[in-house]
C-alpha cells in the first residue's frame, strides 16, 4: 500500500512539473528530441507512416505521418525534413548555430500569413528562420518550396 501511495506521489510531483515548466523550458527540451528523431530518418524511410516522437507534455509529434523525404544544405546548415499529414504537407525546419536563415514562403491556400509553427503549436510569425529559433513547421505547399531550395544550393 505504501508503494502505491509512494508512485501516486511520485507521478503527481512529475505531473506538476511538466505543467509548471515555461514555454523556453519545453523547447529546450522538445527541440533537441525532434532534431534527434528527425535526423534518424533515412531514404529507406521514405512513403513510410513515422511513429514519432514523444514531448515533453506527453503529446506524439509526427505520430502517424508519411516522410516524404528531406533535404539538408551542409553549407547553410539548414535541415528540412517534409511529411503529409491528413493529406497535407508539413515541413520540419531548423537552422544550425552559423548557418544561414531561410525565408518562410506563403501558404497559396492560406491568406492569414500564418503558416508556420513552433512545437508548441504557438504561431511562428517571423518572415524567416533563424539559428537558434528551434524546430519549425511550416504548413501548406512545402514539396515546391523544398524542391526550390535544393535547387538553390548556392
């Protein structure tokens, strides 16, 4: 008995700190966790269902999306990592500390100019990504906008 009301402690103590964690706090932790995820993925991944990554609030980032491939521009020190998503395209960005930002393009199917993300589901409303902004996504009409980057490899 005493062991239950030991790990009904233990888990409300362990509960009570995930809430009580701040926004920048859950991104150091996520971040890095999505980064590690993503970076596995390889070729041999691609058209395939992902099973995610848990965060820091119990939530499955990319639980049951397709990869659809990446790009990664070793001179910039930008990673793109692109899924469908309920039938939707949904890319994962960072920028490398020293890497160069990269401009967010605009959703053709969605005028309010919020297209991007951070993991928290907060909205990323900067024109670009920076080193050091974390992993953000980026919704609607990636795969032509990925395409024009690796393109752009200069």
């Amino acid at each position: 008995m005493k062991a239950f009301f030991a790990l009904a402690l233990l888990l409300s103590i362990s509960a009570s700190s995930a809430e009580e964690r701040t926004l920048g706090e859950q991104l150091a932790i996520d971040n890095p966790k999505v980064v590690a995820y993503l970076e596995k993925l390889t070729d041999s991944d691609v058209g395939k269902k992902v099973k995610g990554v848990r965060l820091s609030d119990g939530s499955i980032e990319l639980k049951g999306c397709v990869f659809l491939g990446s790009h990664v521009n070793t001179a910039k020190k930008q990673h793109i990592y692109t899924f469908r998503s309920d039938g939707h395209e949904v890319s994962y960005i960072w920028i490398d500390k020293g890497g160069s930002s990269l401009a967010v393009p605009p959703d053709p199917n969605d005028e309010s100019g919020e297209n991007a993300s951070i993991l928290s589901g907060d909205v990323f409303t900067s024109p670009r990504v920076e080193p050091g902004d974390g992993v953000i996504i980026l919704y609607g009409g990636t795969l032509k906008w990925v395409a024009a980057q690796k393109a752009s490899k200069r």
